[in-house]
C-alpha cells in the first residue's frame, strides 16, 4: 500500500469516533484529576511510545503540578491490526524510579497484556506508587484483568487510528480518532508496528 497523502487520510476513515474538539475537552478533566490525584508530590511520567506521544505530550501540559517526563517503547502488534506477540520492551528507562511516582500512560488498553509487561517491569524499580493513564480503553478486547486508573475515552472493538495511533506507521498525524476502513489495513503489504 502506498503512503497516504495527507489529503486522504480522513478518507481512509470508516467514521470519526472522537474529534479534536472532545479530545481537547478530555484532557482538560483528566488533567485536572490527575493534577488533584498527585496534590503536593512530584510525578514521573512514563510515555509509552509511539502511540501514546502526542497524548502524552497534551496531557502532561494540562497537569498542573512537578513531574518528569520519561519514555518506553514497547512493541506487541508486529505485522497485524491486533497484538500477536508478547509485548517486547526496547528501551530502559534511565530516571530513578524507587521511591517515585509513577504514571504510565499509553494510548490504547485492549489486551492488556503490554500494559501489564510495563506495569511489572516497572514495579521491579520499587516506586512509591505505580498509576496507569490510557487515551483509549477496549474492555471487550481483554485477557487479563487490569483496569487504568485514568482513561480517556473507552471505545467499541474497532481498529482505530489518529492522535498518535497508527496502522503501518501512518495516520497518526490526524487530529481526530477514527475507525480505519478494513481496505486500508488488509492489502497483503501493508504492516502494522503498534497501536
């Protein structure tokens, strides 16, 4: 499949899900609770990336209190519109963690399975506390049983990209969130890294 021009990326979109408008709306509230969660303390923030990199880079400047800002890559969607593999972790994070803080916040809870690898990777690094924050949560997708302690939006069992979510690495400039129409995702060529 060739790269999409920017022109037909909302094309490429089955129906619009969350515009900018709710989505700026959204991280205003869940600034404010996280803001209120953390009163009078220090937060480490750990951004799951790609997919959560442009929510994480709104949100935190909603948050109106101290925090550091760290990230993670994890990968577990390989070739395929759905995670097929067990999460694989990338990078380490170089912020000392014991005894701090910590929010993790990802784009999209569905499995569970590569929230819960990071949650465990990170407890190893003794924290004060451990908190999850996801854009988007898919609870008919789930295998284990986790819930976020934040979360965005929750949304019907569809494949969705924009605002940082992507299929192939593309889409993810969108400012909307959307359902990708199934011919856009099952050329044979087309490959999917993460959600």
């Amino acid at each position: 499949m060739p790269p999409a021009k920017n022109s037909s990326l909302v094309a490429d979109l089955e129906k619009v899900l969350i515009d900018a408008t709710e989505i700026d709306q959204r991280l205003q509230a869940l600034g404010q609770e996280i803001s209120e969660c953390y009163q009078d303390k220090e937060l480490t923030v750990i951004s799951v990336i790609n997919g959560a990199i442009i929510f994480t880079a709104d949100l935190i400047r909603q948050i109106k209190i101290p925090l550091m800002l760290e990230s993670l890559r994890v990968s577990s969607y390989q070739n395929s519109c759905a995670p097929q593999t067990a999460p694989a972790l990338f990078d380490a994070v170089t912020l000392e963690l014991k005894g701090a803080h910590v929010l993790i916040i990802d784009d999209i809870l569905d499995s569970g399975r590569t929230l819960s690898a990071v949650m465990q990777h990170l407890q190893s690094k003794q924290p004060a506390s451990l908190k999850t924050c996801v854009l988007l949560d898919k609870m008919c997708r789930r295998d284990c049983p986790l819930t976020a302690d934040f979360v965005g939006f929750k949304i019907p069992d569809a494949f969705v990209v924009g605002y940082g979510l992507d299929y192939a690495q593309r889409y993810r400039q969108l400012p909307c969130i959307g359902i990708l129409k199934p011919e856009c995702y099952q050329a044979p060529s087309a490959k999917q890294d993460s959600n």
